[in-house]
C-alpha cells in the first residue's frame, strides 16, 4: 500500500513539475526589451525601477561595444586609415589592402599551428594513455 501511494506522489510530482523544468522552446522566451536599445523599456539589462549607475552604464557599453560589427565588410567611413576627406592614391589603397591581406593570413597561419599543436598532443596523450593500459598502469 505504502510503495503504491509513493508511486501516486511520485508520478503526481513528476507530472506537476514537468513544464517547470522543461527546456525553452525557440518561441518561449517573452520579450522585454531590457536589451534593446531601441525600446522604451531600455534599462541597460536592469529592471525598470533600478536606477542605473554610470559604471554600470559604462560595463554594459564595454560589453556591447562590438555587437552587429562585421569585420569582413570594408566601412566606406575607414578610408584606408586615412582622414575622411583625403582622396585615397590606388598605392595607398594597395598598400592597405596588402597589410590588412597579410593580417589575415597571419592570424590564418596561428589558427592552423595551434589546432595541429592539439592534434599532436591529442594524439600524444591518447598513446601516452595506450601504453598504460597495456602494462597495467593506472
């Protein structure tokens, strides 16, 4: 009788708290705008009735600095590093475009060196631990 009442409780709780700890769906979250710039409930990721510190200002502006910045397109306001009513000589412009090339395929070359460096001690490991296995070592 005993274990046929817990089963009861057990189940009830299960189907009572299913919804509680069910992950969200794509289209679950509510929107409040705490995030949005462009809303009126704006607040800098606070609630509406926390006055927000300049510091706490200043951390959210840090955090967000970077948000909706595509580093692949060319800004027309850039001008090849130079002033925005200088007139941009096609050496200067290839001279840029050279630099910013050469960036990229360094930051390319240490991307690639470092996933072969985990690759070879991914590998060293995995030998390193077969070789105990093999004698019995712990």
């Amino acid at each position: 009788m005993k274990a046929s009442l817990f089963s009861l409780l057990a189940a009830a709780a299960l189907f009572t708290s299913s919804t509680a700890f069910a992950a969200e769906g794509p289209f679950d979250h509510r929107y409040d705008g705490r995030d949005d710039r462009n809303s009126k409930d704006f607040n800098y990721g606070y609630d509406r009735n926390h006055r927000v510190t300049a510091a706490e200002k200043a951390r959210w502006e840090a955090a967000h600095r970077n948000d909706r910045r595509d580093d692949d397109h060319f800004d027309r306001n850039q001008n090849y590093g130079f002033d925005r009513n200088h007139r941009v000589t096609a050496q200067e412009k290839a001279r840029w475009e050279a630099q910013q090339r050469a960036q990229r395929e360094a930051q390319e070359r240490a991307q690639r060196e470092a996933q072969f460096r985990a690759q070879r001690e991914a590998q060293e490991r995995a030998r390193y631990e077969a070789t105990h296995r093999q004698y019995g070592h712990r």
